[in-house]
C-alpha cells in the first residue's frame, strides 16, 4: 500500500544533524553509536526504509527558529540566521532531486503523473521504485524575513506553511504560550492567501488557531496533530478545532511521538511499553468518528523531530512499519478504500483540489 506521510523534517535531520539519509537507518545508527543527543544511534528514517516502506508521498519541512535562544541547530539569534538555515535546507532538497533520488512537487499536474507512476511500480511488484515525492512545507515561518518576501520563497518551491512552532514565532504564538498573532501574521496570511500556499494550523496556539482563521480563507490542514480528547496537552487540538479543520475539507495526520499518544508518558520510563502503533489508530479513529467518514484522517509521523526510537511506538523499528497502520485499520472494521484514503489518498484528494484551485 502506497503510504503519505504529511510531516518529515528530513533536511533538519541531514544539514544540522549531520545525517545522510542516502544511507540505511541502521548503518546512520552505526555511525552515531556512543554519541550524545536525543535520539542519536536511535533514528528511524532514511531514504532507503521509505522507498521499502512505500512512502510515495511526504511533506518535507524546512524549520529554523529566530527566538534567540541557545538550543544549537534549532534557534538562531536573528531572522537572518533562521533565512540562511532554511535555504540550506531547501538547497539540500533541490541537490537531491538532481541526483534524481526525490521529485519535488508544486502542481497538480506533477503531483497525479507522480502517484500515478507509483501505482504503475506498486502493481508491478518489481524493479526499482520511482523516486520518492516530496512537497516542501516550512514549520513555523520565522525564516521569512517578512511578508512580501513569501513570494521569493514560493518560487524556490514552498507550498506549505505553520506560522508558528514552540512559544512565541515571529508571526503567531505556538505550543505552550497563549499569545495569538502578532502584528505580522495577518498580513503573511494574506499572501499565503494570494499565491494559493496551504495553510498548516499545527503547533497554533489556541487563540492563534482561531485568529488564522478569521484572516485566512484558503484551504488548511493539520499535519502532525493528535487528539486532546485523548491526550489532555495544548500542544494536541481541542474536537472544536478538529472539527473546524474537518468542515474547511482539511486533514489531521497523525503523529507518532509517544508523549503524544498516550498521557502522562514520558521519557523517564524507557521500559514503557504501553504506546504501540495501536494508539495512533486511536487518534485517526477520533477524527473519523468526528468527521462521520474516513476522508479526513492521515498519517503526519515526525518520525526523528528531535527524538527516536526511544520516544516512538514499541512495535516501530522504521519508517517502513508505518505499513502496519493499515492492517491495525482493517482489524477495527475499516473498508479497504477507507484505508488507503487514510492511508496516503485523504493527502493526495487534499493538495490536487488546492492547487488545481
């Protein structure tokens, strides 16, 4: 089953953590035995266990926060660092389309001959895999200096944007702070607005969730979002703001860190085996349930967003076992059509409409 997975932070992981993710994840774990870091010996994805895993489609992030804090390879003292980290980032993407090992996509037109010829290989059963697909999203916009530079980075090929991520951004407040848009946030909304970029309502505060939407009419989705009804945390979306996403015909992934998927969890228990795979069919689950159909779940990992294997489901070893979803689906009574559109079609049906558009 070809699968979409809505949310990779695949250049972060190469150009700040030094990760060439042409090689295998257990050669990449090899290399980083006896180092220290979250997550290092310990990761799940490169591009060798997504081509085995039929990972035809992902979002790729391009991420650098302007905060001035001290966190090496994630804040930078000025918007200008943030810019300059980020387009690194996005040249790593274009050097790897040249080597023609992922195809970046920013069409509609591209985007169905490229899923397209990955059912063609899927039905095949042999031979080597198209190239894998990418679309570039920024997870929190502080590397755009302002508004009226969106365009610049429209043409390099950006179709998906977050405002924001942990605390206050440049343009919205995030996780873990109540603050709502700054003074520059509507006026970037706007331009996502003009040039048809997709909004990505993750990592919103409450209150910046609900103002993205009074200033923001296009189409928005929620890439690696889990339930509050099930894990009680701001960082998860109250039903009101799934249902918002739902009724404005977006999609919420699913996301696969541990802390996320099942409360009160935390690193200081390694040997806990309770979150399995299992619990992430409990968050698509609620979205269906919520939605009354299958057509607004998906899959939005973050698989190696700061943490590994130590931090994800005790049945996951790589990414390629995000395949299981699809069989955990069917043991709770979903259709084979529901599964595939949870598994990569809800994506797919998602980006064709708003470019198209």
């Amino acid at each position: 089953m070809l699968i979409t997975d809505a949310h990779l932070d695949l250049s972060w992981n190469a150009i700040q953590g030094n990760r060439n993710l042409l090689y295998s994840v257990y050669t990449i774990r090899t290399q980083e035995k006896g180092q220290s870091g979250q997550g290092r010996a310990l990761g799940t994805v490169a591009l060798p266990e997504m081509r085995k895993g039929r990972i035809a489609l992902s979002v790729v992030t391009l991420f650098g926060r302007s905060t001035g804090n001290p966190t090496p390879h994630t804040d930078y003292g000025s918007p200008t660092q943030a810019y300059g980290a980020a387009q690194g980032q996005l040249a790593y993407y274009r050097a790897l389309q040249r080597e023609k090992h992922v195809r970046l996509l920013v069409d509609a037109v591209g985007l169905g001959y490229h899923i397209a010829e990955w059912e063609a290989w899927d039905r095949q059963g042999d031979g080597e895999p198209p190239p894998l697909g990418f679309v570039i999203s920024m997870e929190g916009a502080d590397p755009i200096l302002e508004p009226a530079q969106l365009e610049e980075w429209y043409e390099g090929g950006l179709r998906l944007l977050g405002l924001t991520h942990y605390g206050l951004g440049r343009y919205a407040g995030g996780t873990g702070v109540e603050d709502g848009l700054t003074p520059l946030g509507p006026p970037l909304l706007r331009e996502m607005q003009r040039l048809g970029v997709l909004l990505d309502l993750t990592h919103s505060s409450d209150r910046s969730f609900w103002e993205s939407l009074e200033h923001y009419d296009g189409p928005v989705l929620a890439s690696h979002n889990n339930c509050r009804a099930l894990v009680p945390h701001q960082r998860q979306f109250d039903d009101d703001q799934l249902r918002a996403v739902i009724e404005r015909g977006g999609v919420i992934g699913a996301a696969f860190d541990d802390w996320m998927l099942y409360p009160g969890w935390t690193l200081k228990s390694p040997g806990n085996r309770a979150v399995s795979l299992s619990r992430v069919v409990d968050h698509i689950d609620h979205v269906c349930q919520l939605a009354g159909n299958a057509r607004h779940a998906g899959i939005g990992s973050d698989l190696d967003g700061g943490f590994g294997r130590e931090q994800s489901p005790h049945d996951l070893d790589t990414i390629a076992d995000e395949q299981k979803i699809a069989g955990l689906l069917s043991s709770r009574g979903y259709k084979d059509d529901d599964v595939t559109a949870i598994m990569c079609g809800n994506w797919v049906r998602l980006l064709q409409k708003a470019w198209e558009g």
